[in-house]
C-alpha cells in the first residue's frame, strides 16, 4: 500500500515531549497573565488570573498532545473512536494538574499572586457538554483511555449553550440558558483548516456507468461547516495526552452579500442562523417537530463529520485503499444518539469512494461497536421516515437497503415468519412510519453490549431477544466505572492522602490496590482519622447548602443523599415519601429512638416532563415545612440543591454517609453515582437493579442495605398490583399518603399533587412506589440504627471503599480495549 510521506518534524517518541521545570512554569504563567491576557494585577476578580494559568498547562497539554500524535502516526497501530453526544467534562483545570503531576509547582507560582489553587478553580465554569450520567461515563472513559495509554478520540459537539441552568423559585425548577462559554475555553484549539462538509436536504439522482454501475448522487443539498475544536486529554502522569474533537457547525458562507446589500436583511443571514443552530444548545425540545428534526440534525452533524474525518486521516495516509481499513479503526456508539452513523459510512463508502455494497458493508459491521445505555423501550430512538426523507433522503435510501438485505436474513433464520420480520424490521410499520435507530446499530455492529450484568441479561432476554436469538455472539457486558483520579484523589483529596499514607500512591493508577485499606477496617486509630476526614468533607458540603439553600445541615447528623437526573424510574417519590412519614412521625411525637439526618436532593428534569418537574416542586415544599418546623429541627433537615452539576458532585460525595440508589428493579441500565459514592465510603441503600448487584457482590451483604422487589418480582407484581390494598395495609404509609392528600404541603396551592397522588394510587404504577414502600422504610431503619453505631458505621464506610475497585472505569476501558476494540497500549 502506497503510504504518503510527511514533511513534519516529529519527536521520536511520545515521552520525549518537552518536560518544563517549575520556573518555566512561573514564568509562562507570568507571561500569559501580562501578556497574552494583557493584565497588571489580579483583581478582586480571579478570571484572569485562571485564565493565564489554564493557557500555562495547556501549554504542556499541547507539546505531550502533539507527541502522541506523531507517535501514532509513526506506528501503524489500530484506534477507537468514541462517538458521543455528551462528554460531561466538568472543571478541567483540577485534573489536568493532578494528571500532570504539578500541584507543587502551580502552589508555589501562584503565592506570588497571593492566591491558592482552590480559590483558582472555582474561576472555571463546568463545560456544558452533557446532561447526566451518560456523558460523565464518556468523560471518565476519555481519562481511563489516556491513562491506560490507549490511542482513542473522542467525538462530540461543541455546544453553545448546555442542558440549561436550574435555579428553584417558589419550590419550582426554572430553566436558564447556560451560557458556558461566555468568557471562552481556554482549552481548545480550532483547527478551521480540518473543517468538513455535513449535508442536509436536498434530493439523489442516480447515473448508470458503462460498467452497469449505479452511482447516486445527492445534490441540491444545504451544507453546514462542521469546524473541529480539539480538548486535550490527559492520562494519569504517562506522558500521553489523547484528543476529545468537538465539532461547530457554521455556515458554509458567512451570508448573502447582494441580498444584504439589497436590503434583505433577514433572508442574508437565515442559512447563517440554521446552520449555527446545529450545535448552540444541548438536546433541543424534541416535543415539536422543529424539535425533532434539530435533535437529528445535530445526531446526523456529529456522524458525519466524525466518520468524514477518520476517513480523510486514512485516505492521507493511504490513498483509497480500504482493504485493511478495518484492522485498524473501530468505533463506539456511546448509545443510540449516533447510531445514524452505520448508514452514514455507507454513504460515504459507497458515494464518495465508490467501494461495492459487500465491501463496504464489510467494513461497516466490522468496525461499528454499540453500547446501549437504556432497558426503557420509550428511550429508544425513534425518527419518523417522512422527516428523513427530507432531512437525509440519502441516507434513508440507504437505511431501506440495510433493512431489505437483513430481512433476507431473518427470513432464513425463521422460513415464512411475516410477525418475526414486522418484529425486527428497521422500519416500524403504523399511520407514520418509524426508523428504530437502536435496531439500525445492533444489525450494523460486530458488537452489541450492555453496562451492567443484569442490564446485559434483560436485553438478551427482553428488550432484544430475537436478535440476540440471530446473533448471541454479538452480545456481552462491560460494566460501567468511574475514574478514580477525578472521583477520590481530586474530589476527596484529604481521604486520598490518607490512603496513600497506608497502603502507598500506586493505587490511582491502578485502583485495585484500594483493596490494601481493608487491613485497616477494624483498627480504632484508624477509625478515627477515617471519621475525621469524613467531617471535614460535611463541614465543606454544609456550607455549600447553606449558601444554595439557605439550610443549615447539622454535621453531627447523617447524611442522606440522592443526586441524579430527576426521573420517576430513579424514584426520588419514594425517597420524599419517606421524609414525609419521618416528619409524620416528628409531629405525632414518635421520636424516640429516631436518628437525626440530613437528607439532600438535586437534580435536573427534563424541561417537557411534567410529572419529574412536579416531584421536584413537592420535593421544596416539602423542605420548606420541615425546616420551617421546630419540633423538626433537630430530627430532620431537607434541602434541594439546585442545578447539581460535576463540580457539585464533587463536594457532594466526598460527605455523603448514605447514598441512595433506588431505582425500579430493571429500570436502570447501571448507575455511576453509585460507584462514585462508594469510592468516598458512602453505605448504599438500594434495590437490586443496575451496578447495585456487582457493587452488592463486592462489598457483601452485610455493608449495603437492600430493600424491594426483584426485577422478575416486578413483572409478577405488575400483573395484580393493587397499590391501594398495600397502603392501608402498613399504617406509616397510609398516614403519609393522608398527610400529602390533604394538602398540608400545598396549603396555597390546591390540587398541585393531585398527579403525584393518582399515580401512587394507580394499580398501573410502572414504578411500583407503594409496592416498595414498606421494605424501603425498613431498610431506612436498618441504616439508621447501623449509623448510631459509630465503630459498625466506620467498619462499613472503610469496606465499601475497599471494594470499590472494580469500579474504576481503567477496569472498564481495558475490558473494552481486549474484547471488542482489541487496541494495544502505545509502548
């Protein structure tokens, strides 16, 4: 294979990027600051000053970042691809620094400023690249595929505006624009001239060659500039330093001369508007269909452009030759949002390098990988065949095609069965036909897996047993993780201290060594420093309530916590519920023997979804009457953070004693939030569902408290379930249930939960809160009477650390790595 040669003068060997000394250091942030900033002193403000010391590391970001990519280039070596819609990056500055190992230096430059790292960071705005758990995964697999030094890249969008802002009035989630980039990234670097073509519209002709070839053309299409800027990735003190690429769309021209000199203003700059609206918010309204075809647009902008890029790489290097192209790329389709991408490299395949249908067909379903993120069949992406047509009418050609040629196979596999192939179509017959993107990944990819064992089970045995029946090798699980670096050296880090003290530093590089702190879950000496730690991150999250909610959480209480999207599945009801029947219990003056606590909510809800933004206002009202109570006052304290994001989180699960994990059993494909607070040694009270079971598993049974039905118990559940006969039947729900229905939460606002009520009362409650009620308000006892017991309580506190090894996401991204990528480490 004829292979281009390259005129830039490259290092020889990754490690070898320069390494600056610590009064390098200082003198780039000075230079930066008075400089490239053009400022002469700090300031009450700290921006600057952040700014200037963000540009100091990205300096070295970008010398390890271009090392690693000449390395690569050097080596004929396969690489992933991660595709995803959201990478939740959070603060960057933190990491970079613990990555690159330069705490001392940059303590040492900024005394000159009278300033500390600490007061820095609180100067970085958390990047607005995701929404929730999905794309915090991503970003931990971006850091574990650096520090294993891995060639992965990251693909995503650069979006204008995040989810939104939430702010609480009057016990209501209100959403603003999250403006993240309003005073810049300094992290990014543009690269304009790598800038790719995204088309949209438009309509195929076709012409028939001398061979009998057909060839397809789109034409008359509206083309959007999709401009790369690229995040630098550091791994964990390796000297490698990978590449997140976030795609902008602009306009392919700035806008009509004539038509603005003409007077026509508007009409001049609408194709610039409909382009740049591409990538400016994060998850547009789908409920219209502007909505939808915007969230699509942005799906099809991120494919296309991502797979148009790795393809340019390949074709420098190598001309058209794809013979061996799969041998050395494969892509990840973090969830079904880019899914759209199977098709698209077809296109590109077929139209623009004009490879023959098996060819490129071959190389699509050896190099596609999908994770599916979901077991709810609502959350599966669907898109209407008329929007298709006319957002990508060749791409839907193309999607018929796929679908005709794997409905031959199914009628193999099953001779004469219409149901099995109206069942597995990729196209949804009805009044308006539908494209089942999540059937289009699974058919297009080599690989189909779960993220946590029993996840991976229910989609074999439900959600997608008849493919699983056609093709069980496609079929595996990789449970999710969390990276240790940003999850308890970065966010914890007088606990990580603490453990490096006892058991040595190696372990954040390689966190199966936490196991080595179980030798010291009984020592008192040890107990003690634990607890210590523990009250010092109480006090830190204390005072962040304090200042969000105006509640002042007593440290010498327990911890309650449930963080995360705002969802019926996740049962934040079910949590609320039990703070009413404690405060039930406070004002009948059945106190004794009850344990003090401290119970925190936050999280977002979808801007459309009624019954989850009502929970949330229950939820405040809720807090309002407690804490407004002073028979409650020493009992019970409720706040609800707003607009929980990363850096919150931080703080948030470094002080948490009990972390709620209490979704519907086989509702919730696997957590993460779970795995981060039990990094911190937070006890789990859950159900078993998700990466509960292997978290369960790995600590025992005696250090998680379990309450509610089974995932199969569910199901049996489901088909009698008289939610009515099971509140009177156990007397703190009945009386909780009699306390919200008669309004003393909404004394102001009739009817307000009247929803919220129906649906505990609903014998088809999906979420089978009144179901669990009983077993949950057990396993809140268990949990407080364990919590009086300050020596058992430490006990399992220290174990649940212990074990949380196998929740690193360095554990999930090798298993990635050897089954299904099959990358080999840069050496």
């Amino acid at each position: 294979m004829a292979q281009k040669k390259s005129n830039v003068c490259v290092v020889k060997h990754w490690q070898d990027a320069p390494k600056l000394n610590e009064s390098d250091l200082a003198d780039d942030l000075n230079r930066h600051f008075y400089y490239t900033l053009g400022r002469d002193k700090v300031g009450e403000s700290k921006h600057y000053l952040f700014q200037a010391l963000a540009l100091t590391i990205r300096d070295r970001l970008v010398a390890r970042c271009r090392a690693t990519k000449q390395h690569l280039d050097q080596q004929k070596t396969k690489k992933a691809a991660y595709l995803s819609l959201e990478f939740l990056m959070g603060r960057a500055l933190g990491n970079a620094i613990l990555n690159l190992d330069l705490e001392e230096q940059i303590e040492s430059a900024l005394s000159e400023y009278g300033t500390n790292l600490e007061e820095l960071e609180s100067a970085e705005h958390d990047a607005g690249l995701g929404n929730g758990g999905l794309g915090r995964l991503a970003a931990c697999f971006l850091d574990s595929c650096a520090s294993l030094a891995l060639p992965v890249i990251g693909y995503g969008i650069r979006y204008e505006y995040g989810m939104f802002n939430q702010s609480i009035e009057h016990g209501a989630q209100i959403e603003h624009p999250d403006k993240w980039l309003r005073e810049g990234h300094p992290w990014e670097l543009s690269a304009p001239e790598q800038a790719k073509v995204v088309k949209f519209f438009g309509n195929v002709e076709t012409h028939t060659d001398k061979q009998g070839r057909v060839h397809h053309y789109w034409v008359n299409t509206q083309d959007v500039l999709a401009v790369p800027f690229d995040v630098p990735i550091p791994g964990y003190r390796n000297g490698v330093v990978n590449t997140l690429r976030l795609w902008k769309s602009e306009a392919t021209d700035e806008f009509n001369l004539k038509e603005f000199n003409q007077g026509s203003y508007s009409e001049a700059v609408a194709k610039k508007n409909l382009a740049e609206q591409i990538t400016m918010v994060l998850y547009p309204n789908d409920a219209s269909e502007n909505g939808k075809e915007l969230r699509l647009r942005q799906q099809y902008f991120l494919s296309s452009a991502s797979l148009q890029d790795i393809l340019h790489q390949w074709t420098e290097q190598h001309g058209t030759d794809f013979s061996d192209f799969a041998d050395y790329h494969v892509f990840q389709l973090n969830d079904t949002h880019p899914s759209v991408a199977v098709a698209e490299l077809m296109r590109l395949l077929l139209d623009e390098y004009e490879l023959e249908w098996e060819a490129a067909w071959s190389i699509t379903t050896t190099t596609m990988a999908y994770t599916n993120h979901t077991l709810l069949p609502e959350a599966l992406e669907k898109w209407s065949v008329s929007l298709f047509s006319r957002l990508l009418p060749r791409v839907l050609e193309i999607i018929y095609e796929i679908n005709a040629r794997f409905l031959a196979e199914v009628a193999l596999k099953w001779p004469g069965d219409i149901d099995k192939q109206r069942e597995l179509s990729l196209i949804e017959e009805g009044p308006e036909p539908q494209i089942r993107m999540a059937y289009l990944a699974i058919v297009g990819s080599f690989s189909v897996n779960g993220v946590a064992a029993l996840h991976t089970e229910l989609l074999k045995s439900g959600l997608f047993n008849s493919f699983y029946n056609l093709w069980p090798s496609k079929f595996n699980n990789k449970t999710n993780g969390v990276t240790p670096r940003r999850w308890l050296a970065h966010c914890n880090p007088e606990l990580a201290q603490l453990v490096t003290e006892k058991i040595g530093e190696g372990w954040q590089a390689d966190f199966s060594e936490i196991q080595g702190i179980r030798r010291f879950y009984d020592k008192a000496a040890f107990h003690r420093e634990w607890q210590q730690v523990k009250e010092h991150n109480k006090v830190k999250l204390a005072k962040l309530v304090e200042s969000r909610c105006g509640v002042q959480f007593d440290t010498d209480m327990m911890f309650d916590v449930q963080v995360k999207r705002i969802h019926e599945y996740k049962r934040q009801l079910l949590n609320i519920l039990h703070v009413i029947a404690l405060y039930d219990q406070i004002r009948r003056g059945e106190v004794k023997n009850m344990v003090p606590r401290c119970v925190l909510f936050g999280g977002k809800a979808a801007p459309g979804y009624h019954m989850a933004k009502l929970i949330i206002k229950l939820i405040n009202n809720v807090a309002n009457v407690v804490n407004k109570d002073s028979a409650a006052k020493p009992y019970l304290r409720v706040a609800f953070l707003p607009n929980y994001n990363v850096t919150a989180m931080e703080t948030i699960c470094a002080a948490t004693d009990l972390s709620q994990q209490i979704s519907t059993a086989g509702k919730e494909a696997s957590g993460t939030g779970n795995m981060k607070f039990m990094m911190n040694g937070a006890v789990t009270i859950g159900t078993l569902d998700g990466a509960n079971i292997e978290i369960r598993e790995q600590v025992g049974d005696d250090n998680f408290f379990l309450f509610g039905v089974t995932a199969e118990q569910a199901n049996q559940v489901r088909q009698n379930y008289n939610p009515s006969e099971i509140i009177e039947s156990f007397t703190p729900l009945k009386n909780t249930m009699k306390l919200l229905a008669s309004g003393h939460f909404n004394l102001f606002e009739p009817n307000i939960f009247d929803d919220i009520i129906l649906s505990i009362q609903s014998p088809h409650d999906p979420w089978l809160v009144a179901q669990d009620f009983e077993s949950y308000f057990d396993a809140q006892q268990r949990a407080a009477q364990s919590y009086t017991n300050k020596t058992l309580w430490n006990r399992m506190s220290i174990l649940n650390t212990a074990a949380s090894g196998t929740f690193s996401s360095d554990r999930t991204i090798s298993q990635y790595s050897e089954d299904i990528w099959r990358l080999k480490p840069m050496q």
